[in-house]
C-alpha cells in the first residue's frame, strides 16, 4: 500500500492557490499538499491591502488565513519561498528560501503566482520612494510612508491607483494622479461615468487627478522625488506609486516549455502546455465566457473559480472545466459605488451595431449596450442594486425587451425610468 | 436539500414574511433607520416578486467576495462574516437573483443566512399564511428540473 497519494505543489499563496488547495483536500484526503508563498504572511485577500491602506480593515482582517487554516487542511506551508526555476522532466522546482536553495518535488505543480507592478523607464522602481502597489509588503510600506509623507504622486488612474489615492488620502496625505487616458479607471468606464467618480473623489480635498498626462521622468532631488510631466512641468512628491498595469510572474518557468505570450496559455482544465503543469490566477488567460476568446481578466472571481477548476483536474476529476466569466469590477469611493461588466466602451468603436440605453438622474447614471437587442455590457455609478440581474441576462444571451419584462428587472433604474 | 419555493400567484403582499424577518434578524444591524429585511417583496405590472437568496450551490457571490466575508457553511448554506464586508459590492454583480441587500449607508452587503429557522422552517415562510411562500425539501425530480432551471443562468 502506498503510504501517500499524489504530492501536489502550488506556488503562490493567495486566491487561486487557497481556493485549489481546499478543493484537492476535499477530492482526496491522502493527496499530499504543499504550498510555497514569496511572501512572510500566510495568504489574505489582495484586493483589501488598499483598505488596508486606508485603515477601513485591520491587519487581523486583511490576515485572514491564519497558519491554523492550513493546518486545519494538512497544508504544509512555506513562507518566504520563491520559486527559481522548475524542471518538468523530473518533476521538480527549485525555490529560495532565507537565502538558501531548496528543492521540492511534485507529481502535479499549480502555478499561481500572480502578477506584479509594471514599472517603465521613466519611473524605475525604488524601494526608497517608487514602489507599486500590489501585495501586504507594498501596502505596509506605503502606510509607514504616510506618517511623515505629505504628499504622493500617482502614476496611473486605474482601480489599484484610484483606490491608493483614496486610502492615502483616509491617512491624510495629498495623492496626486495622473493618468495618461481621458477618463479614469481604464475600461471600466465613460466619459460621463469617469466625470462622476472624478467629481466625487476630488471633492477630497487631498485628491487631485490630472486626466490626459503622463510622467516622463522621475528623478530624487534630496529627501523628495521629482518627476516630469509630458508637457514638460515637473512636481515633487515624498513618494510616488506606480500603477500603470501589471504583469504575470513567469521568469521562474522559463526554459519549461511552457507556451507563454505575456500570460502563461491555458485550456479550460488550467493546463498549461506542459504535462503535470496548471496555472490559475492573475498569471494565465481565461475564456471570455460569451466569445470563448482567450483573454486577460485578472480579476478575483475568475482566479478563485480557476483554481477549483485546476485542483479538480489535479486530483484527476476532468470532468470539470472553466466557462469563463466577462471582464467585470465593482468599487465604492466616499460612498459613491461603480459597478462594470463587459466591454461597457463597446458603444465608442468605430464599427458601431451597438445600441446604447442610458439613465442619468443627478444621483444615478446607468447604461447597457445592446448588440442585436441582446445585451453585452452593463454599467451602473451611483445605484449598481441588481446588477447582477443583467449580469445574468448577458450571460444567458436574454434579448433585452424580454429582460425588461420580469419582475426583477423593475429593481434597475434603467428599466424603470427608460420606457 | 432543501429550497424556497415562492408562489406569486398566492400573494398579496400582506409583508407578513418581511416583518417575521426583521422581527428575528434585524437587531442585529438595526442600528440603521434604513434596515431593510432579508426577503423583500415588490410589485410590478407582472405580478409580485421576491428578492431573497436562494443558497444556490455553486454560489458565484461566495466567489466574487474580495473581503472573504460571504463563504459557503458546513450545511451548504450561504453564510456571511458582516464583520468582514467591505461593501464593494461585487456580490451584488455577480447575483443572478439579486438577492444582496446593498446597504450604502453602512458600506455594507447584507443576505439572509437563514440564521432564524434552519431546524424547522423559516421564520418567513412561517409567517406566511397566504400559501405563497415555501421551504421544502426538493425531491429528486423536483431537483432536476432546479437544476435545468439554474443552468439557464449561467454563473461564473
């Protein structure tokens, strides 16, 4: 009798890693789990570390894995391990760990190791003064920074921007953003929309968003950082956070083979073009769930269902495969919440066939884009209460003149006030 | 499993279900003049509807809870941490029955987590004397037909 069953490795320690990790325990009780993290903090939620920022959480909030909870499961944990190198041909991965190298062998690897700051020439990283924003050490730092820095200047008016400028500003320093685009929070939103959430956030007075700028160059002149503007201006800061965009971590799997265009390719098992090899998360592709087009959507529901889809196919279940979700978001700034899904700027192209519906009241602005009658986008600032009724009605290819006739529907301005 | 089994053509929105459940659920987040119940109860020209969570199985708002606080219980049910809401509402996006109780004032989703009457039967489905609103054990083709039913939306 074989005193073990399969020894899985999972790299990376947050959504998709816990969420794989707890169905492989579930699959099979003998099965062998090892998870390593770069990180010294077992696994918590990303998308919090700006609240985290902000002081809406606490660190015991923001923890929420405790080293019981992988106990709990049989997990064997290791902290502060990053991962070198992996040899497919003998099932191996080489890691670092407190300076030393390590080897860990695995029957089935999970890769899950997500993406980190993209940082451009313009501004190099710093760990003195320009740094992203992605991970609890990133978050720390910035809220040692906000004890005795004024000001921060940041580059890129995304989610992770916007929602740093906000949590500096809860800590009482003056955020600067710029952002190359004329509207923020990239594809999430309109003009009208990007107005709003504009108007809202800079109703803060330590909240200033420059719209159609980039930074050209960044320099350190005494205790301060200086950049440039493209039109030749230049600021200083105390700091300054890069949030141009992200890029999956994948330097560790070269020379595997592994099919890798900027994201590692998948199928809808998660695996990767390498036997014995599944990615999950923010580091792969994902299939648009309505096109089955293999896109870029690094968001939190598609890497926690990844990572369930990827453990199930793991443990030898390959009945179970990924349908893909839409590229989507939800967030709040000072109460005034944003909600996205689908390509909500589909209606700005060229080519056109896209009918727009639109419902502006001072509080409220909603909009859904109709291709053929059927819906394909939905975005709503200011009430988003059952959005997910659309959501579902996208999905399910529901022509719009059918959707508006349920009950349900009655709940969404859009459909009640739009006749 | 068990399952709410809602019969519009039964009501006529006496509310009773709405206040058994505030009566039972409410002080617990009644600090708020706005507390809302976890079922509600609308009218439209199509008749009444509900909004309630329906403890779907593959629950795709337990997925899409950044803040960890929506989780699935050891009985299958949909619970929910408050403490741990950060009220960014992706659950609200990802709800095909719009169920979430998105509360702005308190930065807060709520859902029911059938926390009343888990024994038995629901608090609200016992107030209901109208015969409009169930919570029955589903039988295996009554399952089925659930699960067509739900494959029609698609989650996740």
């Amino acid at each position: 009798m074989k005193a073990y069953g399969r020894q899985h490795l999972i790299i990376g320690n947050c959504i998709a890693a816990v969420s794989a990790a707890e169905v492989l325990r579930r699959q099979n009780q003998d099965d062998r789990i090892t998870i390593m993290g770069d990180e010294e903090v077992p696994s918590y939620s990303r998308c919090l570390i700006t609240y985290y920022l902000g002081d809406m959480v606490t660190r015991t909030h923001l923890l929420s894995h405790d080293e019981k909870w992988y106990r709990d499961r049989s997990i064997e944990l290791h902290l502060s391990t990053k991962a070198l190198s992996v040899d497919p041909k003998n099932h191996t991965v080489i890691a670092e760990q407190n300076g030393k190298k390590k080897k860990f062998s695995y029957d089935k690897l999970l890769v899950a190791t997500g993406s980190s700051p993209i940082f451009l020439k313009s501004f190099p990283y710093d760990p003195d003064g320009v740094i992203g924003m992605r991970n609890y050490r990133d978050a720390a730092t910035l809220k040692r920074w906000a004890q005795k820095g004024k000001k921060a200047i940041i580059i890129g008016a995304g989610f992770v921007g916007l929602k740093t400028a906000y949590g500096l500003a809860k800590q009482g320093v003056k955020a600067k953003v710029v952002e190359l685009l004329p509207t923020v929070l990239g594809r999430m939103t309109d003009i009208e929309a990007s107005r709003r959430i504009i108007e809202r956030l800079t109703s803060h007075e330590l909240i200033e968003i420059e719209l159609n700028n980039s930074v050209v160059a960044t320099r350190k002149q005494r205790q301060k950082y200086v950049v440039t503007y493209q039109d030749g201006r230049e600021e200083d800061a105390d700091f300054v956070v890069a949030s141009v965009g992200v890029k999956p971590c994948t330097d560790f799997l070269d020379g595997t083979g592994a099919e890798i265009k900027w994201t590692i390719k998948v199928n809808e098992r998660q695996e990767t073009t390498v036997p014995d090899i599944y990615a999950a998360g923010d580091v792969c592709v994902s299939p648009h769930i309505l096109s089955k087009e293999w896109i870029y959507n690094a968001i939190w529901p598609v890497a926690a269902a990844q990572g369930r889809v990827a453990a199930y196919n793991m443990s030898g279940d390959s009945s179970i495969t990924y349908a893909g979700n839409l590229p989507m978001n939800s967030v709040d700034f000072f109460e005034l919440w944003i909600t996205a899904i689908g390509n909500v700027q589909a209606d700005q192209a060229e080519n056109g066939g896209i009918e727009t519906i639109k419902f502006q009241s001072p509080r409220i602005y909603q909009k859904v884009l109709l291709k053929q009658g059927v819906p394909i986008a939905f975005m709503a600032v200011g009430n988003v209460d059952g959005a997910g009724l659309v959501r579902g009605a996208i999905v399910a290819g529901m022509p719009w003149k059918d959707f508006i006739k349920k009950p349900q529907a009655k709940v969404l301005p859009i459909v009640k006030e739009v006749i | 499993m068990k399952a709410f089994i809602f019969k519009p053509e039964n009501c006529d929105l006496c509310r009773k279900c709405e206040e058994a459940c505030v009566a039972v659920c409410g002080p617990a987040n009644k600090q708020s003049a706005e507390y809302v119940p976890h079922i509600r109860v609308f009218q439209s020209p199509e008749g009444p509807y509900i909004r309630l969570c329906r403890h779907c199985e593959e629950p795709p708002c337990v997925d899409a809870c950044i803040g960890e606080s929506l989780q699935v219980g050891p009985n299958g049910l949909v619970i929910q941490d408050e403490e741990r809401c950060i009220g960014c509402f992706m659950c609200n996006m990802v709800c095909p029955h719009g169920a979430m109780k998105t509360v702005m004032s308190q930065e807060k989703a709520f859902k029911c987590t059938l926390m009343c009457g888990t024994k038995t039967t629901p608090t609200c489905v016992l107030a209901c004397d109208r015969g409009a609103l169930f919570f029955e054990e589903v039988s295996q083709h009554n399952k089925k037909i659930r699960r067509a039913k739900l494959k029609e939306i698609p989650r996740k």
